[in-house]
C-alpha cells in the first residue's frame, strides 16, 4: 500500500463510537507493523495476534488517557512510535481517506468510547490489525451502527417509584477488592464488569459490580456453616449430596424434574433448616425456591448516579451528584502478584508466575440490597435467621476474592428496611428455635430415618437398575470419628 | 380432596381483591436496578410476575411450592388486576411485553455454581469427586441480558390495585433470586391509547389468532411471526397454548 499524500485533519470531525472504532483499528494496525520480531522473540512474535487481542482490555482498564494507553501498548510490544529506530518517522495511521500521526490520531480519540470499542470486541480490532489491507475493507466500519440513543437524547429520569420492599445498605470498601471478569485476558485478572446505560446522558458504559449471585453463593455458605455448627456438625460429617444442596444449591438429578412431589419433604426441608427456606436449591430430588433474593452491589460512579440517588431516595439534584462522583474507570487500579517457584528448595514442583489483578480501589462505595419473597408471610425463624446472618456478614466484613491476601475488606451499617419493609425480628428466634430442634436439624442433616430412595432405571440400559452411587439412607458420620 | 378444592379459598379471596374494579390504558415504567434476561423470541411478561406476588400475598407460600402438586390437567386462574379480552376463544391479559427504550443494548452475564469439593466427606471408594461432570460438576453458564435502565409495560388496569401489588415485584424475568432483573421501583403513568395488545400494526404480546388471514387482518405484513405460544399466566402451563401472532422485537426500536 502506497503512503498517502494527504494528511487529514481530524480536530473537527464527530467524536463517535463508529468513527473510534474505525481508527483505532487502523492505528492498531498502523503499530503492529512495527513490531520487530528480533526484540520480542520469535515464540511471542508466532502468536502475536492473539497476545494483542489478550492485551487491549487490561491496557485500556489500567490506563487513564489514550495516549497512556497507547505508551502502554508500545512498551509491551517493544514499539517505539516516535520512529527514532527506523527510517520510516513517527507511526502513522494509514485509513482511506489520508494519513494521521499516531498523537493527533489519539487526541481525535474520546477515551470512553476507546473503553467501549475495546471491550465490545478486542478480537476484531486485533484481526483488523493484522489482516492486510485491501479495497473495500472500510465499509466493514460501516456495518456496525451508532447506538441509536446517541445524538438527539433527551434524559429520561426515574420519578415518583413505587419500590419494591428491600433492606439496603451501604459497603465502605476498607481495603481493595477483587471479583474475578467472565473472560481471561492473558495474565491479567480483571474485576467483573457488566455494561449499563445511563439514562441522564443515554451513554454506554462497562461498569465494575459485585453479582447478587456472588454474594447470595457467599451468604449461603456462612449461613449453612453456622447453622451446622449451632447443631454440633461439620459439612464433612453430612452425606456428599446433602453438603452439595446446602452449600451449593445440589443439582436436578435424573428425575427430579419430573419427580413426584413430596410436600411432606419440601415442608420438612423449610421447616428443619431455616437456612434452607431462605436460599434453597435442589435437594431429595425436590426443586425448591429459597425466600431471599440478592442484588447486585452497584458501584458509586458516576454512571450509576441515578441509580444510586434513586435507590438511596435522595433529595439533592441528581445532576450535582453525579458530578461529584468519579467515573468507574477512576476506581480501579491494577495490583502486581507474584508467585515463586522456590526452586532452590529441592524438589519444588511449583510454577514461577507474574501475575496483575484488578481490583476496585479502597474507600469506594457500593450500595447492597437484598428483597425477602413474601415478606409478609414469611417464616419468623427465617426472618430471624436472615437477620443473624446479616449480623454474621457484618462481623465478617469481607466480600469477593483473595480475601486470604486482605482484599475485600467492607463496613457498613445493618441493613435498613426500605419503605414499606417489616424490620426483621431479634436473631435470637432463631437460635433458641435451633436449640429446640436440635436433633430433628441433625437428623434431616444425615438424611437419618429416611427411606432409601428408589432405584432408578439406567439410560439406555434396557431396564436394568443402575448401580447406586452411594447409600444414603446411612451415609451419616462414621462413629468411629465420635462425632455423634 | 383435589388439589383446586385445598386451594379454592385463597383463589376465590385472590379473585375477590385483585379483579379491577375499574380500567384504564396505563403504562408501567419498571426502572431496572440490574440487567434483565432478554430472549427476544419469548418475551418478558408483567401479569405473570403479579400473579407470583399475589400467590405469595394470599398464600404465604413461595408459588413452586403451592403449584408442586398441582396436577397438570389443573389450570389455575389466578386474577390479577388486568383487564382481560378474548382473542380467538383464549383469554389473554391487556398487558404487553416488556418495552425496552432505544438505549437498551444486549449483554452478556455468566452464572457460575461450584460445587464446594473442599466440605464434602471423601466418597467411598476411589475417594475422587467429580466436578468437571456428573451431580457435582461445577457450572459457567452465559445468560443473555438486557442492559436498560427501564422497560415499558403497556397495560390496561386498575391503577391503585396495581400501585399496592408492584410493592410485592421485586424482579422480573428470569434469574430473579440471584439479582437479575431486579426492580429498583415502577411508576404508573396514564395513557391516552390503549397499546396493551397492538399497536401501529404490530402486536404488543403473544394474541392468540384463529389462522394465518386472522393474523393478517389486525398486523401489518412483517411485524409478526405465527407460532404456538403460552396466551396466558401462568405461561408454564401447557394448557395455555395455542396459536399466536408473536411480535417481533428489534432493540433500537421505538416502543413510546
């Protein structure tokens, strides 16, 4: 391809997430041409089209500004853009319609929306990068539209809500935290982001967050813990299908869909295990819904502002609080991990690794509710048992991952009712109801005095009944470990 | 005693508070609080997450529970307060499906489960438990979302029935107890059209229709495919299908 005459002028063009997309791409392109296989090495340069796909999301996380970003690109990749070890001059986009220098491509460049081109897709910039130039190729851009809120938004703005009952508070992170992304991105351990949209300007944004499910997971193995403490067991003592419904949920087994229905079963479970009845699961082949439902821990930033101001019912003007807060890509940072192969021990088997984590930064804020199914209705040993476990989690004070290296560290105020919400009774239901039913709690716990359940035909086996798995009626502890 | 006789009284008190005693076109702008799961080809409807909370007001019950026995012949009708019309020998509710804004964007949201192997006692045996399958196999599902911050639903109602009953929905959608879909609050607000079950030429939720001429008469040409759909909460019950003229929906669209 022949260097064009032209230079263009970007200063004025629209800043747009279609025309981001299109020059990043071609100044991606423009860089790995400049890649010297000499100073990576031939083993990264084989598989560099995949080390750059690898890389573009943890750079643009861990940078403030494109041009940031775009020195942390060069640095990996041994580039130097000012095109002092070549003949050639400072890197140039070549797109089209003319030429750009990298900075002035990066000044024409809205850094939000970089952060929205690369964590759309990574792949595609990458291919584009490294696919060859040919005619046509730009229509490509062209396929992908803007995003039809962008331009002509008007703000649409919650107004007088009728809220759900929950209980909310709010967490202080004390200490960084880590909560690992959906995809790897090399050896970098992103935090878990999910996109939203803010209706005060109608924009895109990848936001970190805490999933309700996470915490839900973390809740219910406090709660379980304890409850088998308070009843003299440890987890170990339980049959293996029994500790996976309680502390995992268990699983719909061949038939349990399908299944007849036990209520005299189900009731039993809600009544013996409050726990149960608060987060349930599958368990003796019974599908059952637990009374809690967790949400998500949504980040003070200022692209959820309005959710916070909303959910929080604050009277201020939305517009000057959202201002006040930083944007989420301010609250994070990248934290280097290391992990030593002590080779000079004999025998070592271990693995030498460098590792970056993402985490979100101490002293950030994120707001935690949660809703009771039938609030009205439900269980008082439940409700109770909710309240000591919201007590548990509070003297616990710690959320998501590496909580081993102190990260994750949270305080926070009890739960509040939200409008409308009953408060939750005295913990102390629950314990002296666990004391009462101490036994009957243990026995449900060890499936004791519980008929064997029936053997099911094998699949496919043409009738014959499969082999069971283990016996469960008396899978209880061994005596011999004098647990009982 | 049947399943509906156990069950009668709480039906009859449920059909007795929660029948509109008046109606008019309204909308229910439900404000989300998290990204709600999206399946453009079934889509997300309000009258089923009312009758979940009336379930729950009158019985005190989660729903599986109450309907777990429930034989399968059975259909119950619970009342929710939503006008009802009839299309094609079906009862459906004048309520439309969710309504996403054209800033809605699709997302992306893995569920993860992980079988705790550390708490479980050692099988017998080979002492190995299995996660990479089987019963204890742990799990990263991809679940389809929506990002919005709101979705509209198009109503035909009794305002100040509804107002006390959306205190009860806290989610909708699916993958509610693990916070997708959770509700931060919905505002009602009047209309001056009734958009409940079409509108400009396209159907606002699954319409039962006699045939294809039927569909053709009240939707415009490529605004509607013709399946058999559930017309009716609750939608898992098979008695509930027939065929549908099912809307379309494309994000980007304009919904108000």
């Amino acid at each position: 391809m022949q260097r064009p005459a032209n230079e263009v002028d970007l200063t004025n063009a629209p800043k747009t997430i279609t025309t981001c997309r299109r020059l990043l791409s071609y100044l991606l392109r423009a860089t790995r041409l400049q890649i010297d296989r000499d100073k990576i090495g031939q083993g990264r340069f084989a598989s560099l089209s995949a080390e750059l796909s690898d890389a573009l999301i943890p750079l643009v996380v861990s940078e403030r500004s494109a041009l940031g970003f775009y020195r942390a690109l060069c640095a990996r990749f041994s580039v130097d853009p000012t095109g002092g070890d070549g003949n050639w001059g400072p890197i140039e986009a070549w797109l089209p319609d003319g030429r750009i220098r990298w900075d002035r491509a990066l000044a024409s460049l809205d850094y939000a929306h970089m952060r929205l081109v690369i964590h759309e897709n990574p792949a595609f910039l990458s291919t584009f990068a490294f696919s060859s130039p040919c005619d046509g190729e730009d229509s490509i851009f062209s396929s992908f539209p803007e995003p039809a809120a962008v331009g002509a938004y008007r703000p649409t703005l919650p107004g007088m809500l009728i809220a759900p009952r929950s209980y909310r508070t709010v967490w202080t992170l004390v200490s960084p935290m880590a909560h690992g992304a959906d995809e790897k991105s090399g050896n970098v351990n992103l935090f878990r982001r999910h996109r939203v949209v803010n209706p005060l300007t109608g924009e895109q944004a990848y936001v970190p967050f805490m999933a309700g499910n996470a915490v839900r997971g973390m809740w219910r193995d406090m709660v379980m813990a304890r409850w088998l403490a308070l009843i003299g067991l440890k987890p170990t003592d339980l049959p293996a299908e029994r500790v996976h419904a309680l502390f995992a949920g268990g699983s719909v087994e061949a038939g349990a869909d399908g299944a007849g229905v036990n209520l005299a079963v189900r009731k039993r479970a809600r009544e013996l295990c409050p726990p149960w009845d608060l987060v349930a699961g599958c368990t003796d082949q019974q599908i059952m819904s637990g009374r809690a439902r967790v949400h998500d821990a949504v980040l003070f930033c200022r692209e959820n502002a309005w959710l916070v101001h909303a959910a929080l019912g604050r009277a201020d003007d939305l517009v000057e609080f959202a201002a006040a807060l930083p944007h989420a890509s301010e609250l994070t940072q990248l934290r280097l991990g290391t992990r030593h192969a002590h080779r000079d021990y004999a025998g070592s088997d271990g693995t030498q690794m460098i590792f970056n984590q993402e985490l979100v930064i101490g002293g950030a804020q994120m707001l935690h509710s949660l809703q009771v199914y039938g609030v009205d209705g439900v269980e008082t040993t439940t409700a109770s048992c909710l309240a000591d476990l919201l007590n548990d989690f509070r003297e616990y004070g710690t959320v998501g991952a590496a909580n081993a290296r102190g990260l994750g560290l949270i305080a926070f105020d009890s739960y509040q009712p939200g409008d409308g919400a009953p408060p939750l009774p005295d913990p102390a239901i629950y314990l002296e109801y666990v004391e009462k039913r101490r036994d009957d709690m243990r026995a449900w716990a060890l499936r004791q005095n519980e008929p064997a359940p029936p053997i099911k035909p094998m699949k496919g086996g043409k009738g014959k009944p499969s082999r069971p798995v283990a016996p469960l009626a008396d899978h209880g502890p061994d005596p011999a470990e004098g647990v009982l | 005693m049947t399943w509906l006789d156990e069950n009668r009284d709480w039906l009859a008190r449920a059909a007795e508070r929660c029948r509109p005693r008046s109606s008019e076109p309204l909308r229910l702008r439900v404000w989300l609080r998290s990204p709600l799961v999206w399946d453009a080809w079934n889509g997300v409807g309000i009258d089923g997450a009312l009758q979940h909370a009336i379930v729950l007001r009158e019985t005190g019950r989660l729903a599986d529970d109450v309907f777990a026995d429930a034989p399968r012949s059975v259909f119950a009708d619970i009342a929710v307060p939503l006008a009802d019309v009839e299309r094609a020998g079906r009862r459906i509710a004048c309520a439309s499906w969710a309504q996403p804004p054209v800033c809605a964007v699709e997302s992306l949201r893995y569920w993860r489960k992980r079988a705790r192997a550390e708490l479980m006692p050692i099988p017998g045996g080979k002492g190995v438990l299995v996660t990479g399958g089987g019963a204890y196999k742990s799990l990263q599902i991809p679940v389809p979302t929506l990002a919005t911050p709101y979705v509209d639903f198009f109503v035909v109602g009794d305002r100040s029935l509804l107002s006390d009953l959306l205190r009860d929905v806290g989610a909708i959608g699916r993958g509610r107890a693990g916070g997708l879909g959770s509700v931060l609050g919905t505002e009602i607000t009047s209309e001056s059209e009734d958009r409940s079950l079409r509108w400009r030429g396209r159907p606002m939720r699954a319409t039962p229709v006699a045939d294809e001429h039927e569909a053709a008469l009240h939707f415009e040409h490529g605004a509607y495919e013709l399946r058999e759909a559930a017309t009716r909460a609750p939608y898992w019950h098979m008695s509930t299908r027939a065929l549908c003229a099912m809307p379309i929906v494309r994000l980007g669209q304009e919904a108000a």
